[in-house]
C-alpha cells in the first residue's frame, strides 16, 4: 500500500497529538495518586518526569493550593524549572525541592526573579548543575526575601557565589545555607614549588641518576 507525504504527516500528527494528551494524562494521573489530602502537598520524586512533565505539572489546575512541593531525581533542566518558577499556581509555594536534577543558573535566575516564588522559605537544589551566577543571582534576588533554607551542596558554585551568598545573610533570609565547603576549591599557587614533586620525565630521569649515583657511592 502506498502513501502520499501529506497522509505519512497527518498520520505522524496525530501520533504526536496522542502521545501529547496520553503524558499529559499520566501527569495528571501522578498528581491525583501523590498530593496529600489537604491538597498542600505533593512529591512527586523519582517519577522521570523531565522537562515535559515539569511543564505539564506547571500547567495543572489542581496546584492552586499547594506550598511545599518536591521533584528530586526527574532530570529535570532549565526548561522545566523556569516553567515552575514561572506559573501562577505556584504562589502560594513555600517549600520547593530541586534535588538531583540538571538545573543550571538559567533555571535558578527564573526562581530568583518569578514574583510567583515570592513566598519561599526552603529551596533545594542540592546536586544541580548551579554556578556562580546563579548562587549570586538568588543573593541579590528582591523577590526570595523570604527564603531562610537554601541547599546548593554538590553544584558547581565557588568562591564569588560561596561569598556573595554568605554576605547576602541578612536577619532570617538564608540564615540556613548549606554550600560546599570553600577551602576545598583553594589550591597551591603555580609559585609554590614543592620540592619533592616532579613535574617532567627530564626531572624523573634526573632523579632516577641521582639515586643510582648516591647508591654507589
């Protein structure tokens, strides 16, 4: 049987509409299985959700009302955590857990600036994808006055967003950071030589002379 490129496109539309309204539902179908009875809650960790997912969760009508809500571990990127950042139904959002997901600093300029995050105290994005500018991005940020918790453990943020957050300490806001450690990222100037350490193969063959020498003295 033979088909026009016009019948292979629709046909290949109608497959995409379908897969579209078949994850939608599964979205849907998570949130009525894990958002606690008082509609506040919902952990939807573990679940593979990535950016897809976390659009359509952004989406949702049944979020209105929820203020702590956590999708560690969905590989998650910048796509799906500025959809969340910025949808309406998240005002009333008090608590939100990033953690395990490839969000880098894009992703946490949209939560630092969306008016409808105004209202965090806690925010984890332990083991992101976070540098400095997005660790200064949530220091200087006027909307996150509120925010006491902050987890950015295992990013990649060093010393300039390490300092800048802890100077951003102010009263309650951040009074709970939780950062790498910054001695760990200081390392040995180029100027400091240690003495026993080679930097060659001609130092090493040196060596090896210097030692053959001294045994048969």
């Amino acid at each position: 049987m033979w088909y026009n490129a016009t019948s292979l496109q629709k046909r290949d539309i109608r497959r995409l509409i379908l897969r579209e309204r078949i994850f939608v539902a599964s979205v849907e179908y998570l949130i009525k299985q894990f958002l606690s009875e008082d509609k506040k809650i919902l952990d939807l960790s573990n679940q593979v959700l990535g950016d897809k997912g976390a659009v359509d969760l952004a989406k949702s009508k049944h979020l209105k009302r929820v203020t702590r809500l956590t999708l560690a571990n969905n590989n998650i990127s910048d796509e799906g955590a500025i959809a969340i950042a910025n949808s309406e139904k998240f005002k009333k959002l008090i608590e939100l857990d990033f953690y395990g997901n490839v969000i880098s600093d894009d992703g946490v300029k949209a939560i630092a600036e969306s008016p409808s995050m105004s209202n965090l105290k806690k925010l984890n994005l332990y083991g992101n994808l976070v540098e400095d500018e997005g660790a200064i991005a949530i220091a200087e940020s006027k909307t996150l006055s509120k925010l006491r918790y902050l987890f950015l453990t295992s990013n990649r943020v060093r010393k300039q967003g390490i300092e800048a957050l802890e100077e951003a300490k102010c009263g309650t806001r951040l009074c709970h950071l939780h950062l790498d450690n910054l001695e760990d990222f200081i390392y040995q100037d180029d100027d400091e030589e240690d003495d026993g350490q080679i930097n060659s193969w001609d130092e090493l063959e040196a060596r090896a002379i210097e030692n053959l020498d001294d045994d048969d003295d």
